[in-house]
C-alpha cells in the first residue's frame, strides 16, 4: 500500500512538471516571441501607448517564466532524497560568497568560523544560498552594506545566523514573511517571486529544525536550527 501510494504521489509531481515545463511554458514562449517580433518589426512606428502594452506584455511573460522555474526548483527539491551526515556549512557559506560577491563588490562580509553540523549537504546549501542571496539583495543599497554570519549557542544548541544592515521589514508582517508568493517590498529592483523563504522554511523543517527573523532600523537577523 506504502508503495502504491509512493507511486501515485511520483505520477503526480511527473504529471505536474510536465505541465510547468511543456504546457505551460511553451505558450509564454510564443507569447513573448510574437511580442519581441512585433516590436522589432515596427520599431519606432507604434505608438506610445501600445508600446507600453508590449512593453508590459513582455515583462509578463518574464515574470510568469521565473515563477515557473521557480515552482520546478521547488519540485525538485521535494523530490530529493534526504542523506543525513556531517557537513562542513563553512565549505558552503564559503562557495556561496565566492558566487555571489562578485557582482556586489561593496558589500563587507563578516565571517566567523562556523561548527559542523548533521544535515542534508545538497538541502543546506540551498538555504545557505537563499539567506546569503537575500541578505545581499536587501542590503547592497546601504551606505557601507554588511552581512555578518555565524552561530551562537543557547542551552546547548547551536543556533547559526545571518544578518545584514539592510532595509529590513515591518515585524507586524512577520507571519507571510515564509509563505509561498508574499514578497514584503515590491520596489522592482527587488526582483523575486515570493519562493526562497517558503522553500527555506520547508527544508528546515525537514531537518526538524527551525528558521525565525527578527528585523529593526537597519538590522536583520535570520536565524535556524537544525536538530539532527
């Protein structure tokens, strides 16, 4: 019976993602090529407000298209066996700096050395990248943007965090901060479709653990626990 509805369940994340990567993507494809070929054809001849509308048309299409990548990342990630051993979160912190700081020179990292800890190696870093990702996203318009990582410890249990001098968020919002599709700033250079947190959250729970944020003037802290 176990096995029966372990094959029902893979049928229908299959059936979902071909969805997303057949069906669904391949009309915002010829959507947003029609838009792009109208527009290069009739390149200063449309008026201004019908070049907004494709203007518009296309943004769409770009949008819709992260958050379909976004929702097969997800899938994917669901879909990834949990292995349970030693990993070394430094060796992933470091990874995802050296990914990612490249584009945002200005942003200080402080780094302090960080203990080892039981996880999903693959599962973890993509936490890491999330909170590093975000930290950088929401602080790199500081005046001196910093990002601080590292642990302390609290009756015995190693409690890792990442904070940032950035914008931050209104703490009464605190309870869509980790659900699926609620961005708290809409500014567009705030790019984003709502899902970092949320699959976040769903990889921490998994390891049993928690993830909470704790935001002021200037100041936000992202904080987990893994319990395994």
């Amino acid at each position: 019976m176990n096995q029966l509805k372990l094959h029902n369940s893979q049928s229908i994340f299959d059936m979902i993602r071909f969805s997303l990567s057949h069906e669904m993507s391949a009309p915002l494809r010829t959507i947003h090529s029609f838009s792009d070929f109208i527009q290069n054809k009739y390149q200063n001849q449309l008026p201004s407000d019908v070049e907004r509308v494709f203007n518009l048309i296309s943004h769409s299409c770009v949008e819709i298209n992260n958050l379909v990548q976004a929702l097969l990342g997800f899938l994917k990630i669901t879909q990834h066996p949990i292995k349970i051993e030693e990993i070394n979160i430094d060796k992933l912190v470091n990874a995802e700096i050296a990914k990612q700081i490249h584009s945002q020179a200005s942003v200080e990292i402080k780094q302090h050395r960080l203990p080892k800890c039981m996880a999903d190696n693959q599962l973890i870093a993509v936490v890491i990248e999330n909170l590093i990702s975000n930290a950088i996203k929401f602080s790199c318009n500081a005046d001196n943007p910093t990002i601080e990582i590292g642990y302390q410890e609290h009756h015995d249990e190693i409690i890792y965090f990442i904070r940032d001098n950035g914008i931050g968020f209104d703490m009464q919002y605190i309870n869509k901060l980790f659900k699926p599709f609620q961005k708290l700033h809409h500014e567009p250079r705030y790019c984003g479709v709502g899902l970092g947190l949320t699959i976040t959250k769903w990889i921490i729970d998994l390891h049993q653990g928690k993830i909470w944020a704790e935001s002021m003037q200037q100041q936000t802290t992202f904080y987990f626990q893994l319990n395994f």
